[in-house]
C-alpha cells in the first residue's frame, strides 16, 4: 500500500509529490505531464502571470523557471509575456528533476477501500493507497453556456479543446466570452487566416495596465505592492494570505473564488485583438440551433432586442466551474459524503486541503472556494504543496480515523435501461 497517490501532473500535482518525495512518503503520481498545458492550448498563446511567479514548488526551491531557463540559455524577464510552450517545457523539466518518475496513465477510479482507497487505471491496474490527493486542474469542468449542449463538436466546442487552431483557417468563427483566454483564442484565429467575432455580455472590454517596474520607490512599492497575482494590496491578501481566506464565512469565500478575478484581456494582447476582431458587445445566446455546416446563433441584447448570427463553429471560452458532481472517477459515494460550500459543490477543506473524508486531499481549482481565488493560478501551487503533504503526514502518523459509513448500493431493477451519460458528465482524464 503506497502512502500517498497523487491523481494528476500539473503544475500543482508535480509540487505536491516534490514535497510528498522529499519527506520520504511511500508515493505514485499518475497523469500525463503538463497534459492541460501541452494539448489543451493553442500553440502561440502567452501565460498572463509573470515568469517569477510562475514557479512550481519543491522544498529546497532549487527547480525554479530561472534555473530552467538558466540550463537552457533562455531569456525571460518581467513584463515580457512568457509563451505557454516555455513554461510547459519547465514543468516537464521540473517534473524529470524534481519528482520520482510520473506513470503517464488515466485514472478512472478512486474509491474507499479498508484502510484508504483503491485507484484503478484505464490500463486495468488497481493500487492501494492510505491517501489521495486529487490534482486534476480544471478540465473535469469546463463551462459551456447551456444553449450550445446539444450542439455536435463539429459545430461547437471549448477553449480547452484546442491545441492547434490552423484547421479554421478561412472559416468564420464566433468565440463566445470576455476574459483572456476567448480575446486570445480570437486573435490567434485571426493570425491563422479565420474570421473571428467575439460574442460578449459585457458592455466593454477591460485590459489590465501593463506591470509596474519591479524595482521602484519605498513609496510606490508601500502604496501598491508587487505579488503572485498582480499588485495592489487587494490582489497581495489573496495571493500572500490564502490562510486567512479560509477563515472567513462560507458564503464570503466561494463570493471571492467566483468574483476576485473579473474577465479581462492583458495589456500585450490590445492592440493585435482590436485589430482585427468585431465584438458583439450586452449580447448573450438565448438558442443555438444546428445546421448542415453552420449554427444558427439566436441573441439578446441588452436592450431586449433579439438578433441572430450565423457561423460555421463556435467556441466558448466560458472558462471552468468547480463542481464535484463532474469529477466522475471520485466514487459517487465519496462525492455525495463529503461537506461542500458554495453553489457550485466544492469541497470544504482544512487547512492542510483535507476534504471531510479523511486521508481524501484536494488541490488546484476545487480549493478555490476554501482559500481563495490564488487557487485558479499556479502561484498558488506553492502555498499548497507543502501544506497538503504536512496534512498527509499527520494523517498518517495520527491515529486511524473511521470513515463515513457508506451507504448499499442499490440495485437496479431488471428492466432499468442503462444511464447514456452526457459529454460533460463522461469519465474526465487524468491532468
């Protein structure tokens, strides 16, 4: 039986099992490498954090992006977008370095087992483990507006879906959303030869203003300081105290994780968007309707005005909504016993990430509600890594703690017809 098996080899997976390693627990990671990261973003799209807190964690802090780029004779400095490529590139060199090595496979399972818990593989393994820690990033729940659920992939897709958007070339495209990642999409179709149009709900665009020099007065550095997720000391609180996030009222915690980080475009991005994207500004989709090759997109203004746009595919950048009801390879009887806050069922966490499950530890977006919006960036990998191990160590060496009584399974009647769930409830794989 291992001590700890992490699901998932993401930025916040591979700083997990740094640290799991480095404090001698008997430890499995299985994901594939930056999978989020390598498949899952256009080729040519930049990271918004800067490249110095863009740092995956391990204890010694030896295997940092400037020591990546050091032994690469790369050159990355602040205020200068980092490309994803260069940052996916680090976190496989960090995980080659760093972590023991990662079994690049699919989990399809994890369930309570006496003891811990069983995690079974795509590829028919089965292994034990006194604790789980779930790293899956934010795959598991992309967020499309309800209209276009029905729509086939061919005429619909996610943001997420794409690495690689030269196939739209000559064809006209409608990038639902207003934050960085539908602008960027929309530029990057543009600059591989398609007709975009952004379709938003807002009335305008917001652009974030340039970073502040690094090195700057006593005054200016007091008045807004540098942090993980900008400056100001807004932004500091959430980035430096995630701690004291998770002491506030339920209800004020999943309000920041949802609002804290408003839509917006990055300042390196204006000038190739707003020449040459159209934006439909105050319009949301009421209907999408599917044609042979088009869909038929049916608006609301603002105003109460319908109006209606034809395409040939349409991509939501609509983001992620953490919710465990989606994560299916969680037993569903671990997932309905475990405490939540917020709408959105996320879990209720302690401070070292520990869900109401004993040994059963969360990381990445689904801790958001609990610690704050620093959770939906790589920042917040630090801040979590060593917390969660310090967590699994004292579970371990605690006294065994009984876990929630499971309910019977039931069995369904004969003449049930089997469950066809949809695309968005389907087994997620492994990131």
């Amino acid at each position: 039986m291992y001590d700890l098996v992490v699901v998932g080899a993401g930025p916040y997976g591979l700083s997990i099992a740094a640290h799991a390693a480095a404090s001698g627990l008997r430890l499995r990671v299985l994901g594939r490498t930056m999978a989020s990261w390598r498949d899952h973003m256009p080729a040519g799209m930049f990271l918004t954090s800067e490249p110095w807190s863009s740092n995956l964690s391990d204890p010694a802090g030896d295997h940092t992006l400037a020591a990546y780029c050091a032994a690469h004779d790369v050159t990355v400095q602040h205020g200068v977008p980092l490309p994803v490529g260069t940052f996916t590139a680090y976190g496989r060199w960090f995980g080659e370095h760093a972590v023991p090595p990662v079994d690049e496979v699919t989990v399809t399972a994890v369930r309570p087992d006496f003891g811990g818990f069983r995690v079974e593989t795509a590829g028919g393994e089965s292994l034990r483990a006194r604790a789980v820690a779930l790293a899956v990033g934010g795959l598991p729940f992309v967020h499309r507006p309800e209209p276009l659920h029905q729509l086939p992939a061919a005429l619909a897709s996610h943001s997420s879906d794409h690495h690689d958007l030269s196939g739209f070339a000559g064809r006209d495209v409608t990038v639902i959303g207003s934050g960085q990642s539908a602008l960027e999409t929309a530029a990057l179709l543009a600059e591989q030869g398609a007709r975009p149009r952004v379709v938003a709900r807002a009335g305008r665009l917001r652009w974030d203003r340039p970073p502040q020099p690094l090195h700057r007065g006593p005054l200016r550095t007091l008045r807004d300081p540098h942090c993980g997720l900008g400056t100001g000391w807004p932004n500091w609180a959430w980035a430096e105290l995630p701690w004291a996030v998770r002491r506030l009222p339920a209800a004020v915690r999943d309000h920041l994780a949802a609002t804290v980080s408003s839509p917006a475009g990055t300042w390196w991005l204006r000038d190739r968007f707003e020449t040459a994207v159209p934006v439909l500004f105050g319009h949301r989709i009421r209907a999408a309707v599917a044609g042979d090759d088009t869909v038929r997109l049916q608006l609301a203004g603002a105003d109460g005005r319908s109006s209606v746009v034809e395409t040939e595919h349409v991509v939501a950048a609509t983001g992620f909504a953490p919710d465990l009801r989606r994560l299916r390879l969680l037993d569903p009887r671990v997932r309905d016993a475990l405490r939540t806050v917020g709408a959105g069922r996320a879990p209720e966490l302690t401070g070292s990430f520990e869900s109401s499950w004993p040994g059963l530890f969360f990381a990445g977006l689904l801790t958001a509600p609990s610690f704050g919006p620093a959770m939906r960036f790589v920042y917040g990998a630090t801040f979590t890594a060593g917390r969660l191990v310090r967590g699994v160590r004292r579970r371990l060496d605690g006294r065994p703690v009984a876990a929630p009584a499971l309910p019977r399974p039931v069995t369904p009647p004969p003449a049930a017809a089997p469950e066809n769930p949809s695309s968005d409830e389907a087994r997620q794989p492994t990131h």
